[in-house]
C-alpha cells in the first residue's frame, strides 16, 4: 500500500493539523517509508506461530494472601510530611 501526499493532507485534516507544504513533503516521506516497513512485515511466514496474548509465557502473577501484621501508627506516619498523629494531612481539594 502507497502513502501519497493527498493521504497525508486528509489525515492532517482528520487530526485537525495545519502543516506547511514542507512538513506535508517530509511527513509524506517518512509516513510512506514506515507503510512501507510494515507491508514487509506481512511477508514473514506466521502459518505455524501460534496467536497468543503476551509476547513470554505468564502464569500467576499473585502472590499467595497471607495474613501478617501490619504496620503500627507511629511507623506509618513516620515518613508523612504532615500528620496529626492520627492521620496524614492533606490540603483540601474542593475548598473549604
């Protein structure tokens, strides 16, 4: 499939682009080179490839839910650059 200019100018319209007659030469170019790359895909033999989801094997990816104890308050908010020793402090968000 060629990517001709007239291409370029109705997808630039599409996206609502307003590009100069060199960025439309330019665009032209390297669009019809990356059609180009990817038409050559579409000769690579896939007869025996199976179709699959991710490109490695995976398989459960959860770690098992174990009860452990969690942290106390005091640690919790060690790190919190504003607490009341309750809670962490944040600045309001819809006002006051």
């Amino acid at each position: 499939m060629a990517l001709t200019r007239k291409d370029v100018e109705k997808v630039s319209l599409l996206a609502r682009l307003r590009l100069s007659d060199g960025e439309l030469e330019t665009l032209s170019s390297e669009l019809a080179q990356i059609v180009a790359y990817v038409d050559q895909l579409s000769e690579v033999g896939t007869d025996d490839v199976e179709p699959m989801a991710h490109a490695v094997e995976v398989s459960n990816v959860f770690s098992n839910d174990e009860v452990r104890p969690s942290l106390n308050r005091r640690d919790a908010l060690a790190n919190a650059p504003n607490h009341n020793e309750r809670a962490y402090l944040v600045p309001p968000v819809l006002g006051d």
